[in-house]
C-alpha cells in the first residue's frame, strides 16, 4: 500500500544547501532551526519550489544579505535592504499563488499554502549594524497542525533539538509520531483508500512489519495471527483494485500521485524481467497478479514444460500434478477452519448453525474427492501411457501403476521448477549480486529502499539528526540496509565476490536463496507437495489411493471411496 510521496516531507524554509553556503548568515536566525521545520507535499517541497525558481532568487538575495552581515549601514545600505525585503515579500506572494493555482487542477493541493512560512528580515537604523538575527522565518501564517513536533508549545525559543530537556524531548518525539500518522491518513483517505487498509498502514508505521521495524520503535508489538500486517499486505495494486471505479478515475487523473493499474502491471512486469523471467511470462505473471487470478497464468507452465524437455523429463502429468498439490492444500487448509469452526459453535450451544456447517462442508467434500479423483486418474493414464485407449485398459493401468510411479511428476515438477528458478537466477546474477536482498527484482528492491529511508528518516527527524552538513551529532544516520547497499555498490568485483560468498552464500553456481524459495512457494504453491510431502499411496493392491487428501472422516476411509473409478 506504500505511495511515493504520500509520507510528507520534513520541509526547510529554505533548502540547506542553499542555507549552508552563508554560515555567517544564518548562524543566529531560526531559519531551518528545529521551530522552523514543517511538514510539507514532496512536490511542493521538491518539485515546486525548485521548478518555479523561488529557491534560486533566495539564493541570490541572500548573497547580497551575506556581504552586509557585520556592516554598520549607511542610507545606501538601507536602501538595498528595503528592496531585498520587498524582494523577498513578492518571492512569498507568488508561491502563495503558486500553490493555490495547484490545488485548482487537484484539491489534494488545497489548503497547502498554508504550510509555507514567510522569509523575512528586519531592517536596522542608519549607523547600526546588520545582524544575522536580522533574517528570520515568519510563522505566523503557517498552519500549527503542520510545525513539526510542536516545538513552539514545547519550548518557546529552541532552535536546536539539543536545547530540549529530556522530558521535551520525549513529547517533542510523540508529537512527530502523531502528526506523521494523521498526515499519512489524510493522504490515503482523501485518495479513497478503505478506511481498513488505512488503519492497517498506520500500524505498520507504528510496530513496523515482520522485516521492519515501525518508526514508534516500541518493544510490543501485535502477535502473530492476530492482525499484524506483514509487507506481503502492503500491496499498493491490490488497494488500487478495491476502489469505486469513479474514485478509480479520479486518482488515476490526480497529476500522478497514484498510479493507475496500467502502471502496476508494467512495473510489476518489469519487477519479473528483472528477476530472470522471459517478457512472455512476466507478462503473464503480472496480469494474473493484477486481476487477483482472473487471469488464468498459462505462460509459467508453458516456460516450466520447456525446462523439463531440456532436463529429459516427461511434462505430461505436470498440469494434473500441478493441480493435484494445490486442491490437497486448499482442501487441507479448509478442513482445518471446518473443524475449528465445528466445534465453537457446539461449545457455544449454535447446534443448527453447526448441522448446517457441515452439511455445506460435506457438500465441499464430495464436489472436491471428485476433482482428485479426476487428477489421480489423469496422473495414471499420463503415467502408464493409456491416454485416449479403451476404458479396459485405462482401468488396468489406473490399477496397475506403482507407488514410486505415481510419485515421480510430482518430484520432477519440484526438480524442474527449482531448475527453471536457478537458471532465471544465473541470468539476474550480475543485478542482484548488488542488491541488499537478492532474491527481490530492481522494483522490489526500491520500495524496500523507499520503505527503509521512509523509516529512518523519522527516527533521525525523532533525535535531531536533519542537518546533513552540520556537526556530527546533527547529522542523518544511515539505516543498516542503507549502509549495506552503499557498500555493495562500492564493492569490487573480486571484493563482491568473496563478500556474497562467505556472508551471504550466495554465488553465481549457487544462487537460491531461502527467499527465493519462500517467494516460489508463494507465487506457485502448486509445484511443492501439498502438506510438505507427496500424496502417498497404498500400492498395486489398493490401486491410486492417496494417504492424505479431502478426507473428514480419516485417510483410510477417503483410501476406499478413490478407488471406486
């Protein structure tokens, strides 16, 4: 569900690269001081100021401000002041006008001229000196709900987080937390997201996800199975999908900010190029990805029956395999929540609500045993090579085949799909030998990137850390991740090598990753044995029966009913 830009920007009134060219200019002034900071769009804040020149005229009139610094003025001195001020005065007015104009052609726009503070200075009398003092942020216009941290209602007067006690500081930070938590709101909200899904990114961005940790940085955090949403739920083209198609329209036209389907699907395409995988099935991917399974994904089966042709394995029997693992899965899964189900209504006295429960459950039992009975036979008939004979000889062959041989598709198509994954993994080697998690593509691997930067730069806004060029103390720190992906840029190839090797065991003859894995069992559950083993047999006497499958009432009963072709 993550956005780029919808986590507002900690805005300077001035860039600090601007700034921190006239030290002795802004040495006393509270510009880009902690009661200064705001929060601000990222296109305001980035795009904005730097398109319409309002930062480059700054720079110039601040120039001229730097050269009077520490000067007793004369009348001339006072005149240039006058017309700096004037300067400065139109440069606020017009980007005031800016945004409004914005906000015409999209309302999200609306009311954001209030988060922008006014650059001002006072002029001294003739004979007087020009102070540093003498420039300073007017925040008198600026919308309270956007100061970062609050700091005014804190500590009237603090420039620096440093000049905060330990208890200021503490609220210092929980105001920040609050504020980016309704600012993410009102971003997701106004853009018509479910309120649910909303509610569920606030909490990532409190407790964090299970690779993450959340900006709140608490020790508690909600228990598995409980609610607690994993990165897997933050899924932007999913929450794209749920809106009216009237807000669908209405995002998909807002200047950018969300992207609309069309986008998700070229990026999730690309994500999967990136990875190894042919345009054809990446194409395929993405599209059954962005119908949730609408799309029937043909294209990995297609590219999985290749792979085996070139290992020398018969293919035959690999879409009825295929199937086979995740009826058993699903089946195996459902019978689970029945049985829970089951029982809390008669613990709970619900008898008719459980009769019904069960009817509607042996009615999903018989649809699904007919369904494996179907694959099993088709697995046999691809097996013993009786496709197409006489019904006789099909019923021989169905009873003939031998454990081991009724076996033998469903490894194969577990060997070939870890084959088919190693090759795209060879083939994206020299990409991902770079990338902090190997087993993610180029655009995987920026929203991890984007999601990691998110973080820790609120927790170096929390301790003061914004000044990239100040004192040490000041300065951003660098998450683990951050530090991690600047080091494998830097790296050598001979340095590369020994590093993925001997910290990460990962090679270019070696390169499956417990995340690939995982990631292979997400997107094609069907080519891993459904419950981590095979369907088991009973054997030439007993036929194909398998010892685990749709069975409510045990393995031996549903052993006799497969049998009856």
């Amino acid at each position: 569900m993550y956005v780029p830009g919808a986590v507002e920007d900690v805005g300077h009134p001035l860039s600090i690269k601007i700034t921190g060219k006239y030290p002795n200019l802004v040495k006393d002034s509270n510009i880009n001081k902690i009661s200064t900071l705001i929060f601000q769009d990222p296109t305001i804040n980035r795009t904005l100021f730097e398109a319409t020149g309002y930062e480059s005229k700054h720079d110039k009139l601040l120039k001229q401000l730097n050269n009077l610094v520490g000067k007793k003025l004369n009348n001339k001195d006072l005149v240039k002041l006058n017309e700096i001020k004037m300067s400065l005065n139109n440069l606020h007015s017009k980007v005031i006008n800016d945004v409004k104009n914005l906000s015409k052609t999209n309302s999200y726009f609306k009311g954001q001229e209030q988060r922008i503070p006014k650059i001002d200075i006072n002029i001294p009398k003739v004979g007087e000196t020009f102070k540093s003092k003498n420039l300073f942020v007017d925040m008198t216009n600026v919308n309270p709900a956007f100061k970062v941290g609050l700091v005014e209602d804190i500590a009237p007067g603090a420039k620096l987080f440093t000049d905060l006690s330990l208890k200021e500081k503490e609220l210092y930070k929980q105001n920040i937390l609050d504020q980016t938590k309704f600012n993410t709101e009102k971003f997701y909200v106004k853009a018509g997201f479910p309120k649910e899904d909303v509610q569920r990114l606030k909490e990532t961005l409190d407790f964090g996800t299970d690779l993450k940790t959340g900006i709140g940085e608490s020790r508690l955090k909600p228990p598995s199975g409980s609610g607690a949403v994993t990165l897997g739920a933050l899924d932007l083209p999913s929450m794209f999908r749920k809106l009216s198609p009237a807000t669908r329209k209405l995002v998909s036209g807002s200047g950018g900010l969300i992207l609309p389907e069309v986008i998700f699907y070229q990026l999730d395409k690309k994500n999967r190029m990136s990875k190894g995988q042919s345009e054809k099935e990446a194409a395929a991917g993405a599209l059954e990805s962005g119908t949730l399974g609408l799309y029937e994904n043909k294209a990995y089966m297609e590219e999985l029956k290749k792979v085996a042709e070139s290992m020398g394995i018969d293919s035959s029997s690999f879409d009825s395999a295929y199937q086979l693992n995740i009826l058993s899965k699903s089946y195996n899964q459902n019978s689970d929540n029945y049985e829970k189900d089951y029982m809390q209504l008669l613990e709970i006295g619900e008898e008719q609500r459980a009769d019904n429960l069960k009817k509607n459950f042996d009615r999903y039992t018989k649809e699904t045993q007919n369904n494996y009975k179907l694959l099993t036979n088709s697995i046999a008939d691809n097996v013993m090579n009786t496709v197409g004979a006489s019904p006789l000889i099909m019923k021989e062959g169905r009873e003939n085949i031998t454990q081991e041989q009724f076996e033998k598709p469903f490894y194969d198509i577990q060997d070939t799909a870890i084959e088919k994954l190693k090759q795209e993994k060879i083939k994206a080697y020299p990409i991902q030998s770079r990338q902090v998690d190997t087993a993610a593509g180029n655009i995987g691997e920026g929203f991890y990137q984007a999601f990691d930067s998110l973080t820790q730069g609120a927790k170096n806004l929390l301790q003061g850390r914004i000044i990239p060029f100040g004192p040490n103390r000041l300065r951003p720190l660098e998450s683990e991740r951050e530090k991690e992906d600047r080091y494998l840029k830097d790296m050598s190839g001979q340095e590369l090598y020994r590093y993925n090797k001997d910290f990460r065991n990962f090679t270019i003859d070696q390169p499956i990753t417990s995340g690939d894995m995982e990631n292979l069992q997400y997107e094609q559950p069907g080519v891993f044995f459904a419950g981590g083993g095979i369907a088991k047999l009973a054997g030439v006497s007993s036929g194909v029966a398998p010892t685990s499958g749709p069975n409510p009432q045990g393995l031996l009963s549903l052993k006799n009913r497969v049998r009856n072709y």
